[in-house]
C-alpha cells in the first residue's frame, strides 16, 4: 500500500520534507493506487473510504485548548493548558514524540521550575532545557508520562503528535500542551520519518500478506465474598501465576494487594473453544478456593474499590489505533447497555477508551471491558464479538465516540443516548463475512442489548455457570 504526505507546506515541515522517502505534497496526486493518507496540519478535506492517519477534526479539537481539556478530562487525564497566569510548580516536566500508539523518545528536563515564554515543543529541544533519556530503563516518572502521552494523543483522536507531560511533587501528572501539528527539530523531524517509514513498511508486508485469523485469549476477573459481604483475598487461595490466579490492586501508597481472582484460559481461534477452555478454568478454580460458602461476583465494581477487568487477548492481529477504536466503537460502547448500576464505577481510571497493553508474545491485550463473567450468554457473546471485530475491523467504519456527546455517554454509562446506536452498528456487523458463523452467540447478545438487560454484580455466578456447590454440566448446555 501506498503511503502519501500531504501537508500545506507548515512551518517546520521542511526538516521532516528532507528526511522521508514517501511522495509528498499540497495535493493528492491523481493515481487509482490505494493509498493510505498522512495528514500534517489541518488544511485538507478527508476523502472518504481511503485509509488516513491524523483526522483533520480532531487536529482542530486538540489546537483549542479548552476543548482539548474538556476531551481528556473524561478520559482521565488532567490537563493544565497554561494562560499566562504564574505556572504551578513541576518536579519534572517531558516532552514526548508519539506516532501510531508508541512513545518514539523522551526528553526531560527535572529539577526546576519552566520560566521561559517560549513552548519546548516550539525550539529545539538542545535548547530548552530538555535532554532526551536515552536509559534502557527509564524512571518510574518517565515510563508514566510515556504512557499518559500516548493515552491524551488516542483520546484526543489524534495518530501523532508531541505531548508535554508534567510532575507535581506529589507525582501527579499533567497534560501541559498537545502539539498535533507538531513544531519540528532535528531530532524530532529523525525520530517521526522513522515512524513513517515503519508504518510504510508494516502496510506494505500487510498488504503483501494478510494476516491469518485473530487468536483469542482472556484473564476476566472475579471477587470472593463471604456472607457478611467481606471480600475475602483470593491470595488466600490462589497464586499469582497459573491457570488461575490472583491479580492486584495498587493502593495509593503504591503497596500491592491481591484481592482479584483470574482465570486464565488456554487461546483459541473458535469461541465455542475458548468457552470450554473458560469453563475448564472455573473448575479449577472451584477445587482451589476451598471455601465454598464464598460468592464468586463479577462485573465492573461489585464492591466498592475493587475494580473488576474482562482484559480480552489478541494476536495473529496488527495492533493499531484503527483496531483499538473499532474495537471501542462496536465493543466497549455496546456494553455499556449490560452494565449494572455499580459498574461504571471503575470509568474512568479503568475501562478508559483504547486502554491496551503490548504484550511479549507479540499480540496486545485489549483493557476497556468490566468482567463479563457475569453469564455463560454475555460471555460467549463478547468473545464472538470481539473475534468478529478482530477477523474484519476494516470494514466497519462507524465512530460515534468521535463524537464529544457519546464519550460522555459512555464514560457517564447514559444507557438512553448509547442505546439508538446500536441497530445502525449492528447492521455494519451483520454484512461481515464471518457474522453467520457467530450469529447464535451474537443474537442473544443483541436482544439484551436492545433491551438495556443490565447483569446483576451481586450475584454469585457460580449458578449460571454450573460451577462449585451447583450442579455442573459441560459448557454447551450452560444456562444464560
């Protein structure tokens, strides 16, 4: 696939100009060759149905500063877009490159205070006060503000761009500026034609060949709950590694408890596998937490600080921002619609939009959804979806969380505003070539969808499951 720049010759740009390899210019060339789109600046009408990077909306949000900190606000992301009003005081501050979901560098500059009336992203960074961190273990600080960089660049809707990070004394971080039409030195102009050219190189190998069908893995959580309504720790039972395990909760004074019980399920590239390989890995559990008096909940936040993932595992699948966003828009927003009451209380700290985490296999793990473990039918319903998105994102194009108004339906969990969406998304998945495959999950889903049947976090799931005290059956005959 072609890779084109098209820009409106911005200031700084030549430095970029004279170091990528790609055909670029102030206007699309005439040629029929499928060609992705690399927006720089904010100049140009999107042509749709060709494949683009750096929606010129979104560049347009993320040059208002206030707009830009209403948008990461519902993320979760403080912003400090400054004004001319005395600056607060930072421990360290960053300027970090972002392109396609990746940290490219990290420049710092502790121990003091930004005085100059000059932005870092707008000189070169030998002069300002920055030094690019070039450690192979980067501070807990500086591997914190690389994650929030990439986070506000998604949040926003953007593909790239240069974020300045700032670090109270008290460790808290703070957006302080989003370039989106980035202010280029040499060093920056290196590091964004090097992303370019990979992102070339990745479509072109994509292009040349296709990759195989999405493995499916998943580590949904689970509490223990005793009948005074205690949790009890599933380190009590479990270790932390295993088929089933424990996972932890980071209190604020950065100690780590193990409330969290997770199932860890062989991957598979059918759900009806994946389901039975669940299922396997309940009973497991069932034999090692030997207290059967004890409720097994599920859901979003059953239990007030003590959030609850159903962290959902992808490989054979290029992770991109394009995936994250159908995954977003088709999975996380449809959710929304089962939750109970309490489950939106993990938003938005957990469950933030295109929360992802690269994993040593070479695939990702995809962290918006709550535990869907609340029922064999919402399970084998989000697993079908989520293989369904995966085998076919290209070719479902709706994003209403670009939207201002449905991020904050999702984030507020406003179960009116989502619900009127989903007969238009569910149409765009019922025209996939591998829907008929998975239609006996999905349609169940869709019927409690459309019916706003939210999941019950108080229940013990052992008994839809037929799991512990329960009568047990094999997974195809399990009850919704």
């Amino acid at each position: 696939m072609r890779v084109f720049l098209l820009h409106s010759n911005e200031p700084t740009l030549q430095l970029l100009l004279d170091k990528i390899r790609l055909p670029h210019g102030t206007r699309l060339p005439v040629s029929q060759e499928p060609t992705c789109i690399i927006h720089w600046g904010c100049f140009h009408a999107e042509k749709s149905g060709r494949r683009s990077v750096q929606p010129v909306k979104s560049v347009l949000r993320a040059a208002n500063p206030r707009k830009a900190a209403e948008c990461l606000e519902l993320h979760g992301i403080r912003m400090n877009p400054e004004t001319g009003a005395e600056l607060p005081r930072w421990t360290y501050e960053y300027v970090i490159p972002v392109f396609h979901l990746q940290a490219l560098a990290l420049f710092q500059k502790s121990h003091g205070v930004y005085f100059g009336t000059s932005h870092p992203l707008q000189k070169k960074q030998e002069d300002s006060g920055f030094v690019e961190v070039l450690a192979e273990t980067p501070s807990y600080h500086a591997i914190r503000a690389k994650r929030e960089a990439v986070k506000a660049i998604y949040a926003l809707g953007l593909d790239y761009g240069v974020v300045r990070v700032g670090v109270r004394p008290g460790g808290e971080l703070t957006v302080l500026e989003v370039g989106a039409v980035p202010q280029l030195d040499e060093r920056l102009a290196e590091l964004f034609a090097d992303a370019m050219h990979k992102l070339a190189l990745e479509l072109k190998e994509e292009a040349e060949h296709p990759l195989q069908e999405a493995m499916l893995g998943a580590d949904p959580e689970f509490l223990l709950r005793n009948e005074r309504g205690k949790v009890i720790f599933a380190s009590d039972f479990l270790e932390k590694d295993g088929p089933v395990g424990c996972d932890a909760i980071v209190l604020p004074s950065f100690r780590k408890i193990y409330p969290l019980a997770e199932l860890r399920p062989e991957p598979s590239r059918e759900v009806r596998q994946m389901m039975i390989n669940l299922h396997r890995t309940m009973q497991l559990a069932s034999r090692s937490i030997a207290d059967g008096t004890l409720e097994w909940i599920a859901g979003g936040m059953p239990v007030k600080g003590f959030p609850l993932g159903g962290h959902i595992h992808f490989s054979g699948v290029r992770l991109s921002a394009e995936l994250l966003r159908t995954l977003d828009n088709y999975l996380a927003l449809p959710l929304v619609l089962l939750e109970d009451e309490t489950t939106g209380g993990r938003r938005p700290k957990y469950g933030f939009l295109g929360d992802f985490r690269r994993q040593r296999h070479g695939g990702f793990e995809y962290r918006v959804l709550p535990s869907w473990m609340t029922s064999p039918t919402v399970a084998r319903g989000v697993l079908a979806l989520a293989k369904l998105i995966a085998d076919h994102h290209r070719l479902l194009p709706a994003r209403p969380l670009g939207e201002p108004n449905i991020q904050q339906a999702y984030y507020s969990g406003d179960k009116p505003r989502i619900r009127p969406l989903i007969p238009g998304l569910w149409s765009d998945m019922v025209k996939l070539p591998g829907f008929r495959k998975h239609e006996a999950y999905l349609t169940p889903l869709k019927t409690m969808l459309l019916q706003m049947k939210g999941w019950n976090e108080q229940e013990d799931i052992r008994r839809k499951w037929k799991i512990g005290p329960f009568h047990r059956k094999e997974p195809s005959s399990m009850n919704s």
